[in-house]
C-alpha cells in the first residue's frame, strides 16, 4: 500500500509544473500521510532579491506572521538541525543532534502556542546551488504519524528535487573560481592556521599567503576570513570533513 502511495505521488510530481501545483500536492500528500501542514523552503545560492528561492506552506497565518516579522529563520533550531543530519529527523530528536538555547525552547513553545506541534523536517544541501528542507508537521495535540516517517522522507526528498527542477533560472550566478594554492591557503586557515603557520606548511612567504586570500576574498566579494571559510564551505570548495577529519587526527 505504501509503495504504492509513494509511486502515485512520484508520478504526480514529475508532472508538477507550477510553485503553485507543487503546494497543492504538497498539502494533499501531507493530510494522506496523517499530518496537518507542510513547509517546504529552498533557498538558492544567489543573493540577488530577483532571485530568492522558493517557500510554500500552509502554517498557520498567526505562526507564518510571527516567523516573518521577528525574521525567526535566522534563530530556528530545526533550520540549525539540517546541517547535523543526512536524512530526515523528527523534533523531539532536536536535543540530541544540537545545544537547545533558552531561545530555541521558547521559539518551540511559541510555535505550539501558534498551532504547530511536533514535526518531521527532511534536509538538503547541494554545495554551490541550494539548500532545502521538506517539513511535515502536526498540531500540538496530535502525536507524529511515526509509522509513515519513511514515506515522508521519500516525499520530501521528491518534493525538493521538484522545486529545484521548476526554477533553474532562479539563480544564474556561478561559483567564484579560486586556484589550488588560494584553496590550500583557504583550506588551512580554515583549520585554525595562521598566515605565519600556513607558510610554514606549504613552504611559501607569509606575505604570499596573506596575498592568496586576499585574492580569495575579492573574488567571493567578502571582507573577512570567517565569511570566506563559510562560503567556501557553502559552496563545496572544501568540506567539513576536510575540516574535522585533520582536527581528530592532528
């Protein structure tokens, strides 16, 4: 029956051609699967306002007006829960994938307060092009339909290829090229390396080095080292494995 379920909607959403048939499968899916609202967001690579992304969901208009106008998506814990997981997570698992602020209780809370209880969210991140999530979520007096969570991570994930699909020029922009030795630079500073440090590494001058990220920074248009590792990072030029991997075995 399941199977069936997710090859019917498969089969719908290869025919989806509009922002707007996408969140009317969306909503018909969601309350088939046994929840009560969706929220879909993909939010391209490009910065420009002509280009934004996508957002479709049928919230509750008191919990959408709150998350606009105190501008939540910035302080959300869900949205901070993607970059810990590859597959799909339900709420309650929160606690356990990052440190829960007093902030990010009382944003929960505020939320059950607006009509939205637990949920289940389905995160992607394509470096360089865009990153999104699918949620499924419940109103606080209902519990999650955990026997159906399989199938909400096959409709997430069909739901963001989808919205990809529907907008390819969306955001034309393309990744700053940056050559080996910027991205060796780049790399080791990263690591917590100093200018000084990263010479030393790669047998070149300090200044050289201090040069290479300059360069670097121009051709991202930043102005710092952190905002240049977090583009970097964004947009697959290096890896959080890259990162981490040298930090466990250093």
């Amino acid at each position: 029956m399941y199977a069936y379920f997710a090859e019917e909607f498969a089969t719908e959403l290869i025919n989806v051609q509009s922002d707007t048939e996408l969140s009317g499968a969306l909503a018909e899916v969601s309350r088939r699967l046994g929840f009560d609202h969706f929220a879909l967001s993909l939010e391209l690579r490009s910065g420009s306002r002509e280009a934004p992304g996508l957002l479709l969901h049928d919230y509750p208009d008191e919990w959408a007006k709150v998350y606009v106008a105190f501008d939540l998506a910035g302080q959300d814990p869900v949205r901070r829960a993607c970059d810990k997981s590859f597959i799909g997570f339900a709420w309650d698992m929160l606690e356990e994938m990052i440190p829960l602020t007093r902030g990010d209780r009382q944003m929960l809370a505020v939320g059950k307060e607006c009509g939205i209880g637990d949920g289940y969210t389905v995160p992607r991140h394509l470096p360089g092009l865009a990153r999104g999530t699918c949620t499924f979520a419940v109103c606080p007096d209902r519990d999650l339909p955990r026997c159906r969570l399989a199938l909400a991570e096959i409709v997430g994930t069909l739901a963001l290829s989808c919205a990809l699909a529907l907008g390819p020029s969306r955001s034309t922009e393309t990744v700053p090229v940056l050559s080996d030795r910027q991205r060796e630079c780049l790399l080791w500073t990263a690591r917590g390396k100093t200018a000084a440090e990263t010479a030393i590494i790669l047998g070149i001058g300090t200044e050289t080095v201090i040069q290479h990220l300059k360069m670097a920074r121009e051709r991202y248009q930043v102005h710092c080292k952190q905002s240049l590792v977090v583009a970097a990072l964004f947009d697959g030029l290096i890896g959080f494995a890259d990162i981490i991997r040298w930090r466990d075995t250093g």
